[in-house]
C-alpha cells in the first residue's frame, strides 16, 4: 500500500508473498527478514540523480525495478543498496527513478501530509560514509534525530505534521 505525503515523499506498507521469487530478491528477503523480525520499520531509501557512485563504492550495478498498474502504465527506476540495508539496517537504499514524474508513488493522491522528522537507531558517522555525503544533504527537508542502538540499529519511529497534528508512528 503506499501512502502519498508532500514533497515528493511516500511511505510503502510491504509484506512479501509466499513465492519462490520473494526469497531470490534482495528487496523480497530483506522484506521477509523485517516480517520474522516481528515487523516495524524495514528501511528508508534516497531518491538520487545518479547512481554511478553508489556502484563504483559498493562495487556493483544497479537493478531495474518497475510496477505495472492494471491500467498498463509502468513505473520504472533503477535500484542500489539492499543488500546493505539487510547488513545495516540504519542505511538507506538508493533509487533513480525513470520515466514519467506523474507515475511517481508521491503522486498517487493528493496528500497533505508531510514527513517530518526520522529517529534513526545508529550513527549519522556512519550514514554519511554510506552515502558518501553529509547524511543531512538528502534530507534537507526532513529532521533527523540519532539515537544509540539498543539492539539492531535501524529507524525507530517516523513523525509525521497532519491537519489534526503531529503523528509518530
């Protein structure tokens, strides 16, 4: 399910099917993997220009990923850094999204509701390196707090500015 907010971000409600492909992709296992683990917060991904430092770093080349709607129209974009959220779950994933903007999950309804800030169980030390800028330069429209790891790094919670208030979930 996916959930339009403002400025170009949405949140994706996922549970993996019970086929022999969700266990062969990355996405599908690191899926299968946040299910075991009781739920919660799987990830987070940043939407990129380009895509060839994220390989040239990690030391391989991004996959196509797509959704068809039944209408015919397909979302496209290429995709880096799964397998490290499965490693880490602190790091974001990378996406260059391809083709028509109107297709882009943000767009799928109007939306008033913004993202506003993310509690990240980890180090921003180590996002930064990840990323291979400030953490901050992504996220300049989103706050972000770092809290020491009791357990798996990872986000903890994701605070969201609605018109009947402040939501964190």
């Amino acid at each position: 399910m996916i959930i339009p907010l403002t400025d170009h971000h949405y949140v994706e409600i996922v549970e993996c099917l019970d086929h022999p492909a969700s266990d062969k992709a990355p996405f599908g296992q690191a899926v299968k993997a946040r299910s075991a683990a009781g739920g919660g917060w799987m990830g987070w991904c940043v939407a990129v220009d380009d895509l060839v430092p994220f390989e040239e770093r990690l030391g391989r080349s991004a996959v196509p990923g797509n959704r068809k709607f039944p209408d015919g129209q397909e979302l496209i974009w290429q995709q880096i850094g799964i397998k490290g959220l499965i490693a880490d779950p602190q790091v974001p994933y990378m996406l260059k999204w391809e083709g028509d903007p109107a297709l882009h999950p943000s767009q799928a309804r109007p939306s008033s509701v913004r993202l506003s800030s993310l509690t990240i169980a980890g180090s921003a030390e180590r996002v930064t390196e990840w990323l291979g800028e400030p953490v901050e330069a992504p996220l300049d429209d989103v706050a972000v707090e770092w809290i020491a790891p009791r357990g798996t790094p990872g986000i903890m919670s994701v605070t969201f500015e609605t018109a009947q208030g402040r939501v964190t979930i």
